[in-house]
C-alpha cells in the first residue's frame, strides 16, 4: 500500500472489504462434516489427556459405557438417534415443507382471486 499514490489508498478504502462467497449447499453439508469429525477427533484427544478428570466426567453422565465407547472411537450417535434425525430431518421432511408452501401458495391465489371479484 505504501507505494500506491495517495489518492490510490484512500478510493480503494472506501470500497471497503468484499463480501464472503456464500457457500452452496453442498460445500455447507460437506463443510458440516468436515469440521464435525476435527471436533470430535478433538474431543476423543482431550478425553484421553493425562489432565483429563475421567472420574468426575463419568460420575455426571447418564450413560458412562457409551462416553467410553465415543473415547474409544464408536460414533458419537446410535443408530435410533440417527433414524429420528433422518425422519426429523431428512429428505422425507423436505417433501412435506415443500407441501405445506405449496398449500400457502394455493391459499394466496385463491385470496388474490376473491379480491378481484370483489373489485369489478
């Protein structure tokens, strides 16, 4: 910056910064993913350093078997908690948003229709 003409500097700061790409939303879900494992592979790391306090951990979970699993390097969720995501969640839900807007769509058309019977 420092060899640009002065008039140079102070036009290119009132551009200011340039927003951020958007991600789509496949980089999103990838992205998601990505960064949920580092963070998982950094939990399991902590949970088996020496300062770790396991005792009192454990003595404050519901389920100390299955905190011992995760450590060891088992999913983070069962098979049930990922159906219900998958139902919740899923592209099954999807279709049933895409619906319900479909319907509220229907219901404006037929509102823009009696207000034009009202007009004439």
């Amino acid at each position: 910056n420092w060899c640009l003409p002065p008039g140079r500097r102070v036009q290119s700061s009132k551009l200011g910064p340039t927003p951020p790409r958007l991600l789509s939303e496949e980089e999103y879900r990838l992205q998601g993913e990505v960064e949920t494992q580092k963070a998982l592979a950094e939990l399991r790391s902590v949970c088996r350093s020496p300062e770790f306090s396991a005792w009192s951990t454990v003595s404050r979970i519901q389920s100390p078997k299955r905190f011992a699993d995760f450590v060891a390097g088992a999913s983070h969720v069962t098979p049930n908690e990922v159906s219900a995501h998958e139902r919740e969640f899923g592209l099954a839900s999807l279709s049933i948003d895409e619906q319900l807007f479909e319907d509220d769509d229907d219901d404006d058309e037929e509102e823009e229709n009696i207000n034009y019977s009202y007009a004439g």
